[in-house]
C-alpha cells in the first residue's frame, strides 16, 4: 500500500513538473533516505523551492525543499520515503535540513538530516512507530 502512494505521488509530481517550464532538473547521487536508502535523486528546482524524487537499491522518497534565498546553503524540507532497509521501516515521515556547499542554486556536495517517524507494519514490531534520525550525504550533478 505505502509503495503505491509513493508510485502515485510520483506520478503527480511528474505531471505537474512536465507542464511548469520554468525551473531546472537536477540528478544526484548519495546515500540516506532522500536518495532511497543508496541511489539517486531527480530534483526539480525554481528559485528558491525544489520537489524531488529519490529512488534507491530497495526504496523511494519524495519530499520539498525550501530555502530562504536561492543563494543560501541552509535548506529546510518535509519528506516521505517508503520501505527503508536502513531503518527496517516501512515508511518514513520526516522533517529536513540540508546544508548545500555550493548553495542552494549550485551544483556540489549536499550533507543533512532529518527527524521523524519510522512506521513498521510487517515482522514483530507491527504497527510500531518510533523515532528516528537520518543522515544524507549526496552530490548534485
């Protein structure tokens, strides 16, 4: 179920960044949750705001970023991510931050983080949520 939410969110943010011209693709590379555990990240960016879609060895986020000024390293963002092996979640709901060393608007190495929810609903812990921290570590293209 959780991995068909992430397919149709997906869907959605494909479409609406198909018809909206004006911003920048960018991929990238890493590791943590926004890059599905270990892979890659397509981002969409227009000025200061970027949708993204991160798709790894064995999950898949979607999330936003907002930074104050496109210029600015310090990035703030909401994500959601499905079946992490990291974390032996089955979904992720998580609030972000992300330092970006070249800037917001520049190509580089990224470093963050996030606090959230981890959701397990198969195994011994059904139903169990828990608090977790990330780490992602990732280079834009």
């Amino acid at each position: 179920m959780k991995m068909k939410v992430a397919l149709t969110t997906l869907a959605l943010i494909a479409a609406f960044t198909a018809t909206v011209p004006a911003g920048e693709f960018i991929p990238a590379a890493g590791f943590g949750s926004q890059y599905g555990d270990l892979g890659g990240k397509f981002i969409y960016r227009e000025n200061n705001m970027a949708l993204y879609v991160g798709v790894g060895v064995n999950a898949a986020a979607v999330g936003v970023h907002l930074a104050p000024s496109a210029a600015s390293p310090h990035v703030f963002g909401a994500q959601y991510a499905s079946e992490s092996d990291v974390f032996n979640a089955d979904s992720l709901l998580l609030a972000t931050y992300d330092y970006h060393i070249s800037g917001f608007s520049g190509r580089g190495w990224t470093v963050g983080g996030g606090l959230g929810t981890a959701e397990h609903q198969n195994g011994r812990r059904e139903g169990d949520n828990k608090t977790v921290a990330v780490l992602n570590i990732g280079y834009k293209f």
